[in-house]
C-alpha cells in the first residue's frame, strides 16, 4: 500500500496557465521527489489597463511518501 501526500502551490507566469502549471510542478520536485499528480484547482489572472499581465494557478500536487 502507498502513503500519498498532498500539497498546495502557487505560481504565476508572464505567458500562460499551463506555463505557470510547468514552473510549479519543475520547482517542487527539486525538493518533493515521486510526484504522481497536479490538480489545478484555480486559475486567475492579474490585470492592468485591460489586458491581462500575468496568470496564477494554485495546484494540489500528489507525490509519494516514502
């Protein structure tokens, strides 16, 4: 049987949801090893004179506890 962890990550990026979903995941398993899964559980976007300037997700990452 496998222990799974759960924990919760901010990020942004200048480009796009999935780009800022690709820094998270790269930068966690630096340190969090035998990550399984990253849930998107939002998405927002900073705004400034009417166009969009940045994009921000908070993930649920799954990794295994050894």
């Amino acid at each position: 049987m496998a222990v799974l962890k759960v924990i919760e990550i901010l990020s942004n990026s200048e480009t796009s949801w999935e780009d800022a979903t690709r820094k998270a995941v790269a930068k966690a398993s630096k340190s969090v090893k035998d990550i399984k899964s990253a849930y998107v559980q939002e998405m927002s976007t900073s705004v400034e004179d009417g166009e969009v300037t940045e994009f921000r997700v908070n993930l649920k990452v799954t990794f295994v506890v050894k």
